[in-house]
C-alpha cells in the first residue's frame, strides 16, 4: 500500500480501495463505540490462541454493542 498508484498493479488496485474503505469504516466504528464496555467471555481457549482469537470472540459476543444475533448465540436452550 505504500507503492504510488501508478506503481501498483492493475488487478490489485480493487482490492486495495476496498482494504483502505473496510479500514476507514473500522476506525468510524471505533470511535462511534469508543465509551462501549466490552465483556470478557468464557472460553476452552488460551495460551497465544487466545490472545488472537479472543478480541474478535468479545466483540462478536457483547451484548452491549447491540449484536442482533445474541440470541442465536446464547448458551440458554429453549
């Protein structure tokens, strides 16, 4: 991404806009959810596996970020 744009290849140019949109929307969702908690979850998980699985794991499952799937995801069965 450092290359100039007349450096790049043409059939990466795409995916590099595309990187660089995903990117600049993360970091808006940051700041909009900047005050948010976010809570830790049990897991079987640790060790490194953990440390690169598990903020994905919190975010995902934290019911104060509005996931609207929390149901589905709840370990209460019905």
């Amino acid at each position: 991404m450092n290359k100039p744009i007349n450096g790049q290849l043409s059939k990466y140019k795409n995916v590099i806009k595309e990187l660089e949109d995903v990117r600049k929307l993360t970091f808006i969702f940051r700041m909009l959810h900047h005050d948010d908690v976010i809570d830790e979850v049990e897991t079987n998980i640790d060790g490194r596996p953990l440390e690169l699985t598990g903020p994905q794991i919190y975010l995902f499952a934290s019911k104060s970020l509005g996931s609207r799937y929390w149901d589905a995801c709840s370990k209460e069965e019905r």
